[in-house]
C-alpha cells in the first residue's frame, strides 16, 4: 500500500512540474515541437504515465 502511494505521488509530482515547464514555453516553440497550448496538459499527462 505505501509502495502504491509513493508511486502515485511521484506521477502526480512528475505531471505538476512537466505543465509548469511547458506552460513556460513560448507559443512558437510549442508550435516547431507540435504542441498547442490546448495539448498541454495531455502531453504532460502522458510524460507523468511513462516514469
């Protein structure tokens, strides 16, 4: 249960900060990598389920 736990947090923690970092980048950055802004939180949804 608490191995549970501590691998939930770290997903939650790894999707908090990869949408802090790619809210930071510019429009035409996200634009070359092909991300829009509304893909965002889908991006950094999947980058947390991959860790």
């Amino acid at each position: 249960m608490l191995y549970e736990l501590r691998r939930r947090f770290a997903r939650w923690l790894a999707y908090r900060q990869t949408l802090a970092s790619l809210r930071r980048v510019p429009d035409s950055t996200l634009a070359d990598a092909g991300i829009s802004r509304e893909e965002i939180r889908k991006c950094a949804r999947y980058a947390s389920l991959r860790r």
